[in-house]
C-alpha cells in the first residue's frame, strides 16, 4: 500500500505554510488562500483551511541507513521529542523500525522512521529529497475491529500488526493506517496529544489499483478511482481513431529528481525537447530493451501525472565523445548548448552507474532516441 495523496485540516495553514516552506525548505505549491501542498517521494501532502483545531499523527519514510543523519539534519529546525527518558530515539522491535518525533507548526505530532525489512539503504548524504513519502497516517477509532474491517472491503489492503482492543495497523511496510482504539489508548505516543477521529482524505494505491478515500466522523469510505494514465489514452484514442486498437504504452517521467522531470515533461508538451539519451549500460543493467522506430510512450511528471504521447522516430547509438551541438539543440534543455548538455548528462549518467559500482567515460555508448509529440498536438 502507497499513500500517494494525504489531506489533512487545519487552523492554522499560514503557521503551517512557513514551516514546511522556510523552516524545513521544502517546495511549496500554493493553490489558494486555504490550501498548500508539496511533494514527498511518492506522496502528495495537502494541508487544508478549517475552523477547528485538528491534531494528527502522520509519519516519514527515509532510508534505512540515515535516522541519526536525519536528526541531525532537523535538530537545528525543529526539537526533537525525548521519547523514554532522555533518548530521543525509539526501536520497535516487532516493527524492525526506529523511528523519532517532533511537532510541526499546528502541534500534530509528526515521525521520521526507518523500516529495516525495506533494505531501502541510500549511499548520498541526506538531503531533503530523502523524505521518501508519508508512511502513516493515524485513524482514531473506538472500534478497531470495524475501522480494519471497513478499510480491508473499500482498499482491499490488510491487518498488519498488532491487536484490536488498543493499537493495531492496516497496509503494509511502504504505507500503513495506524487504529488506536482512543477509548483504551488517550494519546499519541510519546506526547499528551489527545486521540480523535479527525477528518481526512487521500488516495491511496493498493495491488495496482488506486482509491479516494474519506475519513469522517470514524467512518472509511472509498471508491476506485478512474487511473489518471488510462484516462489520459483513452482520451489520446477518442481523438485519434487510429490508435483505438492500439494497447495502452508504458509510461515513464525523464531525470531522477522533480524539478529537472517537470521541467522536461512541459519541454516535451511544447515540442521543445525532441529526443531523450540513455546509457546503453543503464539499460542492459536494467534489462530494458532498446528504443524502436515507432514506440509510443506517455510522458509524466515527476508525480506521475500524464502530460504527452510521444512517437520514436530515429534511433542512433553513439560515444558520448561524439554528441553533436546540434543533437544537444534537439534535446532541447537548458540552454540548448552542448556544453551544458554534457555538464548535466555527465552528472545524470554518474549518479545512475555508481548505483552499480560504474562510471562514465568520454568513450561510453549512448542511445540517443529522437521522437515527436503526437498528442496534445501543439
């Protein structure tokens, strides 16, 4: 299970705003007055305007190896809650987790934990780009038995651990719906924050398939969601009467970080960015097969959104010594030069081989795949 999406209310949004924008330096996407969201990993975080004064518990995934150097990289923002005593840091042994707290600007009571059964270690210094997404979310309940029970029929996801008289959760180690039963269990561990159905909303995936979910007044409710991907083909194929008997593409975002991935993706909407560069090294480690003449594919942004269908058109493989000014000009970014074509290519190819204990070389082959923008047309 995956929360890709997670809106939670609150009276205080500009508090809130300024500490995830200034404090923490996350990017900040303002949609009005009353609402804000940014980007953790894979999840959509929202916050939302209200009158009331709701109190959550929501958590963070990062990598497996980095919990120390992630309070280090909070204690100067934030106080970090002395959990048991004076430590700061919490082992839950039938979680295989560790895992520390603070507050944000409304006083939910937010978590960083590392799940040791994920292996998703990290070799980079920890950065912001390591909040990997929202990994809990807490549903109070007075009836723990029927929350799991609502949530396993609409989400089709699963009792995890725990037991149905105090504390248990729902999902699995990549996404979890912690139930404490407020009747039994006051508070929110290691604070005096009081435990309350309070009111959510979200997406969530499970099996492939994705749901929008409503939590109010202790009751789940969800509904399948129509998948954003094939509604955008099958749009593509109700203007494009060629294409009706044609399967459903893969679909891919370029780059290996938001802001370079949605800056292509509106090159490619725009007709700018005609062609895409792949280490034929990458792709064999990867078992990826080679781009063809006449491949189609939907491009994303980095949170998956479909923004274009491109067509491959030419594909050439050539030594990285041997890129052309001109070939630099077709891919279109920056400032189009082959110096900054190579400088930012260098760079993207050593972050993608050292993952395999490899570097590039001037004498490296590259598979430059040309395409065009077939829909929406510009």
């Amino acid at each position: 299970m995956k929360i890709r999406e997670l809106k939670l209310y609150t009276n205080k949004i500009a508090e809130q705003k300024h500490f995830f924008e200034t404090t923490l330096g996350f990017t900040v996407y303002q949609e009005d007055n009353d609402t804000f969201w940014l980007q953790l990993g894979w999840t959509k975080f929202y916050f939302q305007r209200s009158m009331e004064d709701y109190k959550y518990h929501y958590c963070f995934l990062i990598p497996a190896n980095q919990l120390l150097e992630a309070m280090q990289w909070l204690s100067p923002k934030v106080d970090i809650i002395a959990a048991e005593g004076d430590e700061k840091v919490v082992f839950f042994d039938t979680w295989n987790a560790h895992s520390f707290y603070f507050y944000d600007a409304a006083g939910n009571i937010a978590e960083c934990i590392v799940r040791h059964d994920l292996q998703n270690h990290s070799n980079k210094q920890f950065s912001i780009g390591d909040f990997l997404c929202v990994n809990e979310i807490g549903l109070g309940t007075d009836n723990i038995s029927k929350t799991n029970q609502q949530l396993e029929d609409s989400l089709g996801t699963i009792f995890w651990k725990g037991d149905k008289e105090r504390f248990a959760a729902n999902g699995s180690q990549e996404g979890l719906f912690l139930m404490p039963n407020y009747l039994v269990k006051e508070t929110w561990f290691p604070t005096k924050i009081l435990i309350k159905p309070n009111p959510l909303t979200g997406i969530i995936e499970n099996e492939g398939k994705s749901y929008n979910v409503h939590f109010t007044h202790g009751e789940v409710k969800a509904h399948m969601e129509v998948d954003v991907i094939e509604a955008f083909w099958n749009k593509f194929q109700d203007q494009n009467s060629e294409h009706k008997q044609v399967e459903i593409p893969p679909s891919y975002y370029f780059c290996d970080n938001q802001k370079d991935a949605d800056e292509c993706a509106e090159l490619v909407q725009e007709g700018i960015k005609q062609a895409t560069t792949h280490s034929l090294s990458g792709l064999q480690i990867n078992e990826e097969k080679l781009p063809a003449i006449g491949d189609l594919a939907i491009v994303t942004g980095w949170d998956g959104s479909p923004k274009a269908i491109i067509k491959t058109i030419k594909v050439e493989i050539v030594q990285f010594k041997d890129v052309t000014p001109e070939y630099a000009f077709i891919e279109g970014e920056g400032d189009k030069s082959l110096g900054y074509w190579q400088e930012v290519h260098w760079a993207y190819y050593t972050r993608e081989l050292s993952e395999h204990n490899l570097k590039p070389t001037i004498d490296m082959e590259l598979v430059c795949e040309y395409f065009e923008t077939i829909w929406p047309k510009i």
